[in-house]
C-alpha cells in the first residue's frame, strides 16, 4: 500500500476571524492559510482593515470573534510576548539611549538568553542587515536606512515563525525605499522566515510578494499571486485599487495595454479618441484620450513611441485578452 505523505499544518491560519470596535467592524470574518517560507502581503487602502488584522495575530488586540492559530495551535488570549511572532512597526520604535547593538539585543535579554548566544545571534543580524561597524552607534546616529534595518534585526534574532511588517517603509524616501525593498525579499530568501506585511503601496506589495491578499472594508477581495491579482482580478474593487483602469464598453482595460494608433479598422476594439494632454513619467508617456462618448481614458507607452499632442485625432485599440469582465 502506497504511503501518503502527510503535509504539515500552515505556519500561520485566521479562521473566521472579526473585530468589532463601538458602532464599527474592523475586521469581517476573514479566514486565509499562509504556508511557512512565504513573502505574505495584506494589501489594501487605509482604514480596510489590514492593520487591524495584523495587531490581531500579534496579539496586540484580541478578536471579537474566530481564531488565529501559529503552527496549528490556537494562540487567541496569549500576550504578544507568549506567540512566536515579532513585529516591525512603521515607526521602528528604536530606544534611543541604547545602541544599535543593544536594541538588536533588547528581545532576546527579555527572554533572559545566555550572553554568549545573545553576541552570536546580533553579530550576525549586524552581518546580515548590512550594519557592520555600526552597532556602537545609537539610532540618531544612524541613516534612515539603517535605522529600519536595526529595527528588523530586533525581530529577525528573535528567530520568529512569522515576522510582521507594519508599513516599515513608508518613512524611507523614494529612492531608499527601493533599495530596502530589494534588501527585504533578499533577507526573506536567506533566513526562511514567513513575511507578513501590511502595506497600502500596490507597488510594494506586489514586487515583494509570493501571494497578496486584498483587503477591502474588513474584508477579503481576493488572494493570489501578484500576476493574478494584477492581471484577472476578481472585483471591480481589486482592478481599480491595483493601479489604473479604463472602464470602455463595460470592460476594464489596463492603460500599457491601451494602444494609440492613427489609422486602423474601425470596430468594436477600436474607437476614435481625441488626445486631452501628455505626462512625462521618465521611461514612458501617459496620454489623455477622450473617445466619442465622453469616456475619459489613458494609455502608457514608452517614451519613443512617438508624440502625441493635445487636441490630435487618433483611435484607440486593445486586444480581447486584455480586457476585464466583472458581474
């Protein structure tokens, strides 16, 4: 007789779960299993939700009802401090009379660690996060970069089965934000740990992610890959929150798969538009269109696709597979 191979429990399981605030639910019976080793993102607008839901696994609120269960055990009325999770908070929530070293150490003090595993452990956070000869230093003392990365090199050393990422650059600029994004998904490569964040950026969330679940008014919209959120989302709610959509005939159609041609046949793909103004984005131009109808929509194409200028009389094309039907 064949042996079937048992897979084991999910690293991190919300089963029906829901917060109630007076007069308000946070959180509306959300159920999801995250397997071990996955970049896990809560994706959506302020105020749906995800904050709450990740204050809930970490223990920082407990739910009005359902369960959060860490590897297959139920941990609803434990203290964030009795669950296997660490978290990043957007703010970092560095001490500042302690050096980088020291807070990095801070968890691991708590849990009253042998000195010598507690100098091993942060050297190697030090390593890791790219913080070698700064761990004397104390937080004012550091760039915003690597403040973030002290702040998760405190969680990392605790050796977390989840680690939770509240929104942990959005302080960071544009440019530093990149680079921690790609510092990020590295680091989760390395260590194995499961990466929840909770983020609002549709751009974070889906260059970082292996699965993203979005969020919408307590809810779950939808949960899958970052190609199939993006490219056939379920709702008009997750094709419109996940970047820019025109809305043509019924049909949803993303702008870069919008095309702007002078001349082709005339049909049920092809429309005459005229052209309302231009915006330059650096690698490609974003062009205004106006159809027949009044519909206001947009295209993107790189930047060498040729000029278009307010007021020219051109059509607009897509193909089938690029649109999106919804009930």
């Amino acid at each position: 007789m064949e042996a079937k191979l048992v897979e084991p429990p999910p690293v991190l399981e919300l089963r029906r779960l829901s917060k109630d605030y007076p007069g308000h639910r946070a959180v509306d019976g959300i159920t999801l299993s995250i397997p071990a080793g996955t970049f896990f993102s809560l994706l959506g607008p302020s105020g749906c939700g995800k904050t709450t839901t990740l204050r809930l696994i970490g223990g920082f609120e407990e739910p009005t009802e359902g369960e959060v269960l860490l590897r297959g055990q139920v941990v609803n009325g434990r203290k964030p401090y009795e669950r296997n999770v660490s978290t990043v908070f957007q703010s970092y929530a560095l001490f500042p009379h302690l050096s980088a070293a020291e807070n990095i150490a801070f968890g691991l003090r708590r849990r009253r660690t042998a000195g010598a595993e507690i100098v091993r452990r942060v050297g190697e956070a030090l390593n890791l996060l790219s913080l070698e000869g700064k761990g004397s230093r104390r937080p004012a003392q550091l760039s915003g970069g690597e403040r973030q990365r002290v702040a998760l090199a405190r969680s990392l050393v605790l050796e977390p089965d989840v680690l939770l990422l509240d929104e942990p650059l959005a302080a960071l600029d544009p440019k530093l934000r990149q680079q921690m994004r790609q510092e990020l998904k590295a680091i989760e490569r390395r260590v194995g740990i499961t990466f929840l964040l909770v983020t609002h950026d549709q751009e974070e969330a889906l260059s970082l992610s292996d699965c993203v679940a979005v969020m919408n008014n307590g809810c779950l919209e939808q949960i899958g890959t970052p190609e199939e959120v993006y490219l056939r989302p379920k709702t008009r709610f997750v094709a419109g929150f996940l970047g820019d959509i025109n809305w043509i005939n019924g049909a949803g159609v993303r702008p870069e798969a919008t095309r702007i041609e002078l001349a082709v046949p005339e049909g049920p793909r092809s429309l005459p538009a005229v052209v309302t103004g231009t915006v330059f984005l650096g690698d490609r131009i974003q062009v205004g269109l106006r159809l027949a109808s009044g519909e206001e929509v947009k295209a993107q194409m790189p930047r060498a696709a040729g000029i278009f200028r307010t007021g020219d009389s051109v059509r607009v094309s897509w193909h089938a597979d690029d649109e999106m039907h919804f009930d």
